[in-house]
C-alpha cells in the first residue's frame, strides 16, 4: 500500500493520523519496524493524515536506516505545527524519536502452555507467589539504595561547590566565586547532558511519561535497560548538583521502574544469569506489576514517604489496579522506608561527608500546633483558586518550551549540548546576579541559627553583606532545593524574608523550573513544583496574611500543595506527600481543600502535565473513557482489509514472505478444508512464536498434520518474552531453499481462545473490554456464518481519536470535551 495524504481544513482541527490497510493485521498494532514515509510540506491551513506502508520498501526506497530517518523526521517536524502524534509507530522515548509496540497481558492458551501448566505442582505454585514477594523486597531495597546515593551525592557535590562559592565569596572575592559557580555548573551539566546524549537518551527527562505509557500497554526500546539505570542515577546527581531548577523524584520513579523491569526479566541468557524457576515472569502482566510496585518505590524514596508512593502508583501512572497488587506495592514502599531508615542512620556518625539535612530527610519545620478559623479560609481559597490559575499556565508555558526543545534537538547531539549550556549559563548568572539586587538585612536578635550563615546551607546568607547582615535572596537562590524549601517552611519566620524577594524569587523558580525540563538530561518537575509554590505560598501570605492567623510557613506548604495540584493534579497522594513531609497531620483539612479549589480551576483550562508530556511524546495512550462519537461506530467501521491470515499448515516461504514484508505481531489461523468441513477460525499466532518455530526449524515435508508432540520439543522457556524494547528480527535467520518448501504445523502454537467480538459491538465497548483486559489484538467475526470466519483485528491504533476522526471526520464535533476556558471563550464572554 502506498503511502497517501488527505487534506482537512484547518477549522476540523484534526491532528494528524496514520490509517492504515493492514496486511496480516488489520490498521493498529504497533510494528516493531516501522516504515512511514516523509511527505511534501502541507499549506499553514491545512494539515495532514499519514497513511503508513505496511509493505517493505521498494527496490531504490532506501533501507532500513533511511526508514528510521525519514519516520524521526516526519515525528519531529510535527512539533511545529500539530498537537501531536499519537497514532504514528513512533514516539519521544528522552530525547531520541523511536519505534514503540503494544504490549500483550493476555494468557496465552496453546497446546505447549497447558502442557507446562498441567505439570506445575503445589511446589510451582508456592514457589511462584514466594517469589512474586522477594522480587517487590528486592525492588524496595535496590530503590532504597538508588535513592540514598542520589540524595547523598547531591549533597556532597552541591555541597562542595556552595562551600568554595561561599568562602571566596566571605573573603569578598566576588569574581573568583562567581567562576567557580559558573564553571561547576558548566561542568556537571554538560556531563549529565554528554551522558545522557551518548550513552543513554532514553534517560533524558523524568521518565514518568514514559513509566505511565508503559503500564498502559506502550513499550518502547531500551526505557528499562541497565545503561538507563546508571545514567539516570549519575546523571541526576549532577543535573541537581549543577543548580539547574530539576528535581530527583521523577527521575526516581523512573529508577525504580528500571530495577523493577530489569529483575522481572528472569535474569540474562547472554550473562548465563538465569535459571529455570525465573521464567514465570518471563511475560507482560508480572512484569506490569513489578513495575508499578518500583514506581511507587521511586516516590518512597524521594520523599521518605510510603503511603504517598503507593498513593502515587494508583493515581498517577497505573491504568490497572487490584488488591493483590495493592498489598505487595505496600510492601514494596515499606521496605524502601526501612532501609532508608538504616542508610540515614549510618549517616549520622559523619561517614557520609556533607550529607546532613538534606534529601531524605523530613521537612519537620512547621509549628507542632497548628490553631486555624474561620477567618482563615478566605486566604486559604484565594490561594487555592491562585494556584490552579498559576499551575495551569506553567502547564502551557511548558508544552511551548517543549515544542521548542523538540525542534532544536531534532537537529542533532551538537544542538542538545549547545541548548544544555546556554541555559546552564543562563541559569547560573541568574542565581548568581539576582541576590545583588536585593537590600542586606540585620541579623535577627532571637535566632537559634548562626547568623551569617558560613557554609553550605542556612536561613542567612552573608553574600555580599557585612558581618551582621544578611541577603535573604541569596538564602533562597545560593542552595540546593531541599535547603531552600526547608527555609520557605520554617516557622517563626515571618520577618526573615522581604516581599520583594520571595517575588523575585517566585518569579526566578517559576521560569527557571520551566526551561531547565526539557534538556537532554535527567531531570524532575516534583521537587520545582514544590520549590515554586512555597515561594509561591509565601508572597500570598505576606500580601493577605495579615487577614489570617496562620504562619507564612504554613501559607509556603499550602502554597506547595496548591500548585502540585494546579499542574499535575493530583489529590490523595500530593496530600499524603505533604503531610509526610512535614510530618504534620494537623494541617490536613487545609490541605485538602487547596488541592481540591486548585484542581478544580486548573482542569477549566488545560489537562494534568503528565498527560501533556504523554500526548507530546507520540505514546498511544488508551484513556479509560470512551468518547461520545465511538457509540455511534461500530467495530467494523475501523476495521479495514484485506486481512492475511495462515492456514493451520502453512508454507514456510510464506509465512517468511508475510513477516518479512510486514511488521505486524498477530495473525489469525484458519483452518480450511480438508482440515475442516468448512472455513473455522482456530486462533491467533504471535509473531515472536513463529519466530522461535523458525528458528527451531521443526518442519514437516508435506501439508500433513504432525505427529510430533510439541510440548517434548518445545518449552514455554522458548517463547518466554524478552526484555523491554527487545525483539528478535526476520532477518537474522537463515533458511535453505529446501527449507523454505517445507510446511509448519501451527496448531500446537496457536492461542486457540484470543478474545473477539462480533462486528456490530459499538467501539466504545469493545475499548473498555480491550483496555480493561489489557489486550494488543482484539479479533472481529462476522455477524453471519457464511462469511469469512473473521475480519479483522483491532488493535490499540484503532482505537486512537486522530485515527478514528481520520476515517470518520464528520464525527469531529460529536467528540467529547471538557468545558474549559480558551480564548474565543473568553471572547465570547466579554463581547456578549
């Protein structure tokens, strides 16, 4: 099939979709390779559908290099003037554009895996659960320990660089300080960035995009592989480090996940590390669950909090979840607590270097008694209502920096490291150049804390000042987060800060937060979200606090929470996150309500900023509602042919012709007379499986059924699934002419009971059933027997809106919105 484009016009506002003719499997899965061409550059008002090939390329096309080109061209040049581009076969795994599949959580019923379940005994059993709850405690250990030593690497080179800075800068030798500060700062982000461009890209960012794209069925390569790991763990500790305004807890989750994904891979053949009991979790669904336990951990881990991270996993980027997996992601996050415990504890004998309080480490720096009334809650609903507003634009402003980012990275690695140093320079002077505008304050009187403060950390900050003074500025912008949010939360400081500093401050972090993510580099949003909106809680509280009762500290932790939930719009776990880390249940009832007045404004506007990042990065993400308009299609209105089926004997030169020519992952197996009286659908087989049958090469010589006894020949060991993002190719195995006329037998290795549905089911209900059981192939049979036993297959693509409206554009406006506020909204309100 050719490639096409259709035009709509520029008032359908219709994203650009892949529709494509399926060869093996009807339009949707996610081929391993896939080949979409580029195209001509369309009008600015008009946009294009692309229609991906499904065959190989011609003779002349260019190969399997100039695919991948042509496909991360057309992905990135989409950035410039479409939403997104979640129906291609490619998304934006870190910073590099790569191929992505649908994952499978459906058991495979054939004949060598019933087998191997008839043989399983008590022992299988009791040994498979065992097992199912060591790996979460190895998870919450290793996620403990990845942690630790990222927290207690920031302190120790951030802390480091802020006592060299600070010393010349006590000495009163301005310009050697402020080299020193440039240059470190130059220095560990280009080695976060260089790291991360040439060893690992898929670590840039925070990686939770991609975790929740995962735990939706997504997978893409090398996202969980050990070389992400590393580098996301060293690369974080020197993005921090290097003051850049990122954060550790998304690249945490990320790591958690990684460890998760890397032990439920049963170990490694090619390392002989790997036995034979490992194997149970040689398949998607425990894998999904390892994983979600680890995202949890990572959470656990940033914030010392364990409810928060189970919370975490359920809220925020599990799209599936039970009680049994509820207890073990428990499990999983109390371990992570425990051991951190023990870590901190062997910190506080001074074997640690300069790690002291600073990450891990709770922010119990609030008033022990917390009295509020009546008269307080004005102040606390403008905050709230502020916050939305507020979170709701750093979501905007972010998806616009990003689409910028996108569009200069895509022109190399030179441009990554170029845009990496100029906003490590940027920043840098800033944090640096800003202090100098604020005014010396005296030292309070009645402090408990040296004042100045010489060192790394502390409320007063000498800076420029003479002895006695300090600069309140530079307290908040010349430390590491952690240092400063404990400043912002402390209690009994209402006098330490002037208003015009935390405004330039607020103003600082805000902005700095949004153009420090994005760089090829790991970095979080958790930790700036909560940095700006203690700033952010602070300035209210100094402009209406005079109206309420309450400490400016507690207006900066509500100022926290308030934002969280402006932009990411979490509830129950950003509540639980704040209470842990301050460790003050007192203020739960205010916390609850500023979370709940900020989601509310904010979700008027504009969606939560993971999703922003998942529909930016191109991951086909199955929402768990169905839109309007799918009620009016039926499954076969999406469904398009002609459909290539295999006999239950097939040819094994046709069987390489169909894999070699398409990329799909699923094709049904039909059996024809005189196999059967009539056309009968007998099941699906996986591409991996014929892979592995290839590879085996236990053929037959005629179209006769075989009388070998597969499950003697073939262990479920051979078809247990691979690590994330690997795959076994077509092309690397060999077969002999004499080879390629002989016949296999695919009964023995066909799931003979995938899941269907018939051809009048409304597509909004055949997407609960596919989302719910978490299927990639979802077979379509015919209302009438006298037709083909089956017509096609859904899979993830097909349920996709751009692909869906691509087909059905009439349907454009019976889709489903959210009354939000835009600008012809707000036209429309002052013009009327």
């Amino acid at each position: 099939m050719r490639l096409t484009w259709v035009r709509f016009s520029h008032a359908e506002n219709l994203r650009a979709s892949s529709m494509s003719t399926a060869v093996g499997r009807p339009a949707g899965d996610l081929p391993v390779s896939p080949d979409v061409s580029a195209a001509p550059a369309m009008a600015d008002d008009h946009i294009c559908v692309v229609v991906p090939r499904d065959t190989a390329l011609e003779d002349g096309e260019g190969g399997e290099e100039e695919q991948q080109r042509r496909a991360r061209w057309r992905f990135l040049s989409s950035f410039g003037r479409l939403r997104s581009n979640v129906t291609s076969q490619v998304a934006l795994v870190g910073t590099d554009v790569c191929p992505i599949e649908s994952l499978d959580y459906e058991l495979i019923e054939n004949d060598v895996f019933k087998q191997d379940w008839r043989a399983q005994g008590r022992n299988h059993i009791l040994r498979y659960f065992a097992l199912k709850w060591a790996l979460c405690f190895l998870v919450g250990a290793l996620a403990a320990v990845a942690a630790f030593l990222a927290n207690l690497g920031v302190e120790n080179v951030a802390g480091v660089k802020f006592v060299i800075t600070s010393t010349l800068m006590f000495e009163r030798r301005f310009e050697s300080a402020f080299i020193v500060f440039l240059v470190s700062n130059f220095l560990l982000t280009m080695f976060a960035t260089a790291l991360t461009v040439y060893v690992a890209p898929a670590a840039a960012g925070s990686g939770i995009p991609e975790v929740k794209a995962y735990l939706n069925g997504v997978d893409a390569p090398n996202i969980f592989c050990l070389k992400t790991l590393l580098v996301k763990v060293v690369g974080c500790i020197a993005a921090v480090s290097a003051s850049l305004h990122v954060g550790k807890a998304g690249p945490l989750v990320h790591t958690g996940a990684c460890i998760a994904s890397i032990l439920g891979q049963g170990g490694s053949r090619k390392y002989r590390m790997t036995s034979k009991w490992l194997r149970y979790f040689k398949n998607d669904r425990d894998r999904r669950d390892l994983v979600t336990c680890g995202a949890g951990a990572g959470i656990a881990g940033a914030f010392r909090a364990p409810v928060a991270g189970v919370l975490f996993a359920l809220e925020t980027v599990s799209s599936r979840w039970r009680s049994a997996l509820l207890w073990r992601a428990f499990f999983t996050t109390a371990i992570v607590a425990v051991v951190l415990r023990v870590l901190i504890d062997v910190c506080k004998s001074g074997r640690c270097g300069l790690f002291g309080k600073g990450g891990l480490i709770m922010f119990d720096v609030t008033s022990g008694y917390i009295n509020y009334h009546v008269v307080d809650l004005p102040p606390v609903i403008t905050l709230g209502v502020l916050g939305g507003v507020l979170g709701s634009l750093y979501n905007l402003f972010l998806d616009k920096v990003l689409r910028l980012y996108n569009v200069i990275n895509q022109r190399g690695q030179t441009y990554k490291l170029l845009l990496a140093a100029t906003v490590t320079i940027c920043t840098s002077c800033c944090l640096f150049g800003l202090p100098w505008l604020a005014a010396c304050k005296p030292c309070p009187v009645d402090s408990e804390e040296a004042c100045p403060s010489i060192g790394r950390s502390g409320n007063f900050k000498k800076f420029q000042c003479q002895m006695g003074n300090y600069n309140d500025l530079a307290s908040l912008l010349f430390n590491t987060n952690d240092d400063t949010i404990r400043n912002l939360y402390s209690s009994g400081t209402d006098h330490e800060f002037h208003l015009s500093s935390i405004l330039l401050f607020f103003l600082a972090s805000y902005f700095l937060g949004i153009f420090s993510y994005g760089l090829a580099l790991p970095s979080g949003l958790f930790v700036p979200l909560i940095l700006t909106g203690a700033a952010y809680g602070r300035l209210v509280g100094m402009l209406i606090g005079s109206r309420s009762t309450l400490d400016h500290g507690l207006f900066a932790v509500l100022g926290s929470a308030a934002l969280l939930g402006g932009s990411m719009r979490m509830t129950v776990s950003v509540c639980v996150v704040m209470l842990e880390l301050t460790n003050n249940l007192l203020m739960l009832p205010l916390v609850m309500l500023v979370l709940i007045i900020s989601k509310t404004v904010a979700d008027a506007f504009n969606a939560n900023v993971y999703d922003l990042l998942v529909k930016l990065k191109g991951f086909p993400f199955l929402e768990g509602h169905a839109e309007p308009y799918m009620r009016q299609l039926s499954v076969s209105d999406v469904v398009t042919g002609p459909l290539q089926t295999f006999s239950g004997i097939e040819k094994v030169s046709r069987i390489v012709h169909v894999l070699k020519t398409t990329g799909h992952n699923g094709f049904p197996v039909v059996d024809e007379p005189p196999f059967s009286d009539t056309p009968m659908l007998y099941g699906l087989v996986l591409r991996a499986h014929l892979l592995v049958l290839l590879r085996k090469k236990d053929f037959v010589s005629s179209c006769t059924a075989s009388a070998l006894d597969a499950s003697k020949h073939f262990s479920p060991d051979d078809f247990a699934k691979r690590g994330s993002g690997k795959h076994d190719r077509i092309e690397d195995i060999e077969l002999t002419a004499a080879e390629m006329e002989m016949y296999l037998d695919l009964h023995p290795f066909t799931n003979t009971s995938p899941y269907t549905v018939v051809e009048t089911m409304s597509l909004a209900k055949a997407l609960i059933l596919f989302r719910e059981v978490g299927l990639r192939h979802l077979l379509v049979l015919p209302k009438s027997s006298k037709r083909s036993p089956v017509i096609g297959i859904l899979t993830r693509h097909d349920f996709m809106p751009e692909h869906v409206l691509g087909i059905h554009p009439y349907l454009f406006k019976s889709r489903w919105k959210k009354v939000r506020f835009g600008k012809s909204a707000f036209a429309n309100f002052f013009c009327h």
